[in-house]
C-alpha cells in the first residue's frame, strides 16, 4: 500500500522508506496497548501517549496510514462509522508475540538442529571413509611396490653370496 507523501510529513519525514520506518515503529510499539478482545478508539492511546497537542503533530501525519496498515496486514478491523477497532487474531497474536517486530521473528523459520547435526556428522563420516580408504589403497599399492623391490634385493644378495662362495 502506497500513499501521498503530505506536506506536513516533509516536516518529520526524509523520504517514503523514512516514514514506513516511523509507521512500523509505531505499530510495533502501540499495538501491544490495544485492548485485545474489545473495540476501542487508537486515537485514545495516542492521546495518553503525548498528553500535548504539539507533542503528537508526527504521529498525526501518520495516524490514519498506521491503522490501513495494520487493516492490512489483517491485525485489527476497523469501523469507518464510529472510527472504532477491533483486534483481530492476527493482531492478538502479533500483541502476545510483544509488538510487531518480534512477531515477524517469530515467524522466521528456526533452524532445526537435531535435522543439522545428523546430516554434517554424516558427511564428516562419509568424508573420512573414503579419505581413509583413499590412504589405505595407496598404502597398500606402495607395500606391495616394497615388497616386490624387497625379493628383488634378495635374490641380488643371494646372487652376490653365490658368488662370493665360489671365489677363491
């Protein structure tokens, strides 16, 4: 959902992703205040936030985009009659999760580490098996290898003894 950037935001706000920043922020830290069950007036806690006129002249720029918003999201209903809300179950349990930015986190997908620990002992094993059968073949070649020379060197010694016994 997209909006005019108003005159009056220009005030408080730099840009368009300045004043998304503010209206999430504001939703995070007021919705945990909505009563979850009844319909209320937000403007009310607004109110009780900054007791002075002045003092609420930002949110008043953003008041009525804040609440599109969490219509959106599906987190309150809203009646364009009375300006009355209600929470929705989305938006009690964005409330329960302690605002809207630790109910996104609580979204994100966890890591799962009894799935993760099998899998990378699993190729630590796999890895090893065949580092060590790798070493093993070549060792073995290399005995062989060895043992081959080994018989050659001692049929030359045997051959070099005979030779030896014969001389005079």
């Amino acid at each position: 959902m997209t909006f005019e950037f108003t005159k009056e935001q220009k005030e408080f706000f730099k840009d368009e992703s300045d004043k998304s920043k503010y209206i999430h922020d504001w939703i995070d830290k007021n919705i945990v205040k909505f009563p979850s069950y009844k319909p209320f007036y937000p403007f009310d806690i607004v109110r009780d936030e900054f007791p002075k006129h002045e003092q609420r002249a930002k949110v008043n720029t953003i008041f009525s985009e804040a609440l599109d918003i969490m219509v959106d999201y599906g987190y309150i209903e809203r009646n364009y009659n009375t300006m009355y809300v209600v929470m929705k179950e989305l938006g009690i349990q964005v409330k329960e999760a302690g605002g809207y930015y630790k109910y996104l986190e609580s979204k994100k997908e966890k890591i799962d580490w009894y799935k993760i620990i099998p899998i990378i002992l699993t190729s630590i094993s796999v890895i090893s098996v065949i580092t060590f059968g790798l070493l093993n073949q070549k060792k073995t070649k290399r005995t062989e290898e060895l043992e081959v020379n080994n018989k050659i060197l001692i049929k030359r010694i045997d051959s070099l003894v005979k030779v030896n016994k014969t001389a005079p």
